[in-house]
C-alpha cells in the first residue's frame, strides 16, 4: 500500500514510519522539519519537505505520491501556542486537516487522524473516557482538534480518527514530553524534583501504538479509535514509575504539587482527567497497548539505560555520577 505521511518528524513519527516500512507499505515522509531527515536511520525513507498549511503544496504531494492511505500526523501541539495564537492553531490543526482530508477524497485515499485525549473536558464522574461519551474541549488545542475530527468525518468515509493520550516515545532526539522533562532535571543533577498529581490521564507508548495501528489499519475497521496504554495515573505518578525504575527513588525526592505550582509557566487550562478507555479496540479484538506502567519501563531500557543505576545496594553518595552531574 502506497501510505504518505504528514508531520513525520515527530516523536510518534519515529516509531510509526519504521512499523510501516517493516510492514512492506511503500512509505512517503514529509514534515516541515528537516534537521534530521532520517531518523529511524539511513535505510529508511528520508523525509521531504511539506508544509501542511499550504493547500497547494498538499494537492501536489497528493498527485506526485498518489496515496492508497495518508497518515496525518502534522500538528502544532503547544496548549500554551494555541492559546495565545489561535489562528495559527486553527490553520494548523483544523484548516490544514480539510486539506488533506479534501485531497484524499479527491484522490480516493483513506485517511489516518491523529487527535487527543484533549477533546474532552474532564468532568465525567467515572473519569473514563470512551469513544462514545461526548467531547467538550476546554482549550484552543483541543478544539482545533476536535473540529479536524468533524472535518475528516465530514469529507470522507474511510477514516481512522485515533485519539492518543499523554505521548511517550522518541528517545533522545524527539521526546520532548514530560517524560524527557524528568529525564534532563535528573541529569542536570537535581535532587528534588515537582510532579502535578490534580491531573489524570494514561500515557500512550509509541511503539505500542505503532503495533497497535498496523492491525488496525490491515482490519479496515474505520472508525473513531482511543488508542492510549491501560491503566490510569497521574504525572506524579509517572515520574514516580520512572525514579523506581531507574533505581533513584531513595535519591531523588519526588513531591506532589498541584497545577497551580506551574501555573506561570502552563498557564492554559487542562481537563481534570484524560484517562481513555480504548473500548472500540477491545470489543474488536485488536486492543495491544499495554499498561503504562510496563511501557514505561521498556522505554526507559530501551532509550536511556545510561540513566539507570547498576548496582542499586551502591552507597548514595555515588549518584552524582550516575546522574551525569
């Protein structure tokens, strides 16, 4: 299958671009940024320039790759951007989504959204979101993106419309979450570090995602998909999960704070609970995104196993070499 990729220089990129070329889909990169143009390395396709704001740069990638399924990954991301530049953002995340999904059906493609567990507003009394409960955005971002989610429903029959949730994926170059967050406050030595635990959600593992979405994708089972790893927390939580598993817990102090503590630096508003249950998945016998808790763990291994103490019945007073201070 013949599959064109927008935004595919991001973090879930570089997880999704190597799944489908493993799966021998003939596979077309584009992004705006292309500082690194390989990233998944150098026998991989090499990512060509596409600024999904511009209609007629969309039509001419459409007609040069003349896709079977394009996977819209293109997005500005930045609650904070989109709240202080809200027509960029609706360009961006909604605009430039009815170009694509305009130009797919033009050229009869199937198209692959990527939208957020940001659509809704937190308030549910289970705190469990399905595909089935109703969105209510509380931000710029999540509105920008709920309404590509109307426009690809409206332009096209063959769609997936996936919502992710709190994104953990890159490795060292393109994971830039809070994930990376803690990982460079324990680098730069610090040993107390500030988690918000008033905010719940469920981390979604990008390369799970990526196992996940080539199922999908092969079952053409179109629909609207949450598509985040089990289970719930919060980001106190996580950073928790992450000094356990680095071996740094009885090293680093770990406080819980409220979402007022950083307030001045994420001063948009966050729904209470971002927690999805991927119940489109599961009552179809394709769910294979594991506990966070798991995934977590294999990426730090996987992605920054330097970090993570040998020997753990070492004396404390050997940890500022092992956080690179």
């Amino acid at each position: 299958m013949k599959v064109l990729v927008t935004g595919g220089a991001g973090m879930l990129g570089r997880s999704l671009v190597p799944a489908l070329v493993g799966a021998d889909h003939d596979v077309t990169v584009t992004d705006i940024d292309l500082s690194a143009p390989t990233p998944w390395g150098p026998s991989g396709p090499v990512i060509t320039e596409l600024d999904v704001r511009e209609r007629s740069s969309i039509a001419d990638a459409f007609a040069d790759v003349r896709p079977d399924l394009v996977v819209h990954l293109a997005a500005g991301t930045s609650l904070e951007f989109a709240d202080a530049n809200e027509d960029a953002t609706y360009l961006t995340n909604t605009i430039a989504t009815k170009y694509v999904a305009l130009a797919a059906r033009k050229h009869d493609a199937a198209m692959v959204y990527i939208s957020t567990a940001g659509v809704f507003d937190g308030t549910k009394p289970s705190e469990v979101y399905n595909e089935y409960d109703q969105p209510n955005p509380l931000n710029v971002y999540g509105r920008t993106k709920y309404l590509g989610e109307l426009m690809v429903k409206e332009f096209l029959e063959r769609h997936y419309i996936i919502r992710a949730g709190w994104m953990v994926g890159g490795g060292r170059s393109k994971d830039h979450k809070f994930v990376a967050q803690i990982l460079q406050q324990i680098r730069d030595g610090k040993t107390t570090l500030y988690a918000v635990g008033d905010k719940l959600g469920t981390p979604t593992y990008t390369p799970d995602f990526a196992r996940t979405f080539l199922g999908l994708i092969d079952s053409e089972l179109y629909g609207l998909y949450h598509m985040a790893c089990g289970g719930r927390g919060s980001r106190f939580d996580v950073a928790a999960r992450i000094l356990d598993v680095l071996g740094m817990s009885d090293q680093i102090e770990l406080v819980e704070v409220t979402s007022d503590h950083f307030a001045e630096e994420f001063p948009s508003v966050r729904p209470y609970s971002e927690i999805m249950r991927n119940m489109n998945l599961e009552l179809q016998g394709m769910n294979h995104m594991r506990p966070w808790e798991v995934a977590i763990e294999e990426y730090l291994h996987n992605e920054f196993s330097d970090l993570i103490v040998k020997d753990r019945s070492a004396p404390t007073d050997a940890s500022p070499s092992l956080m690179g201070a």
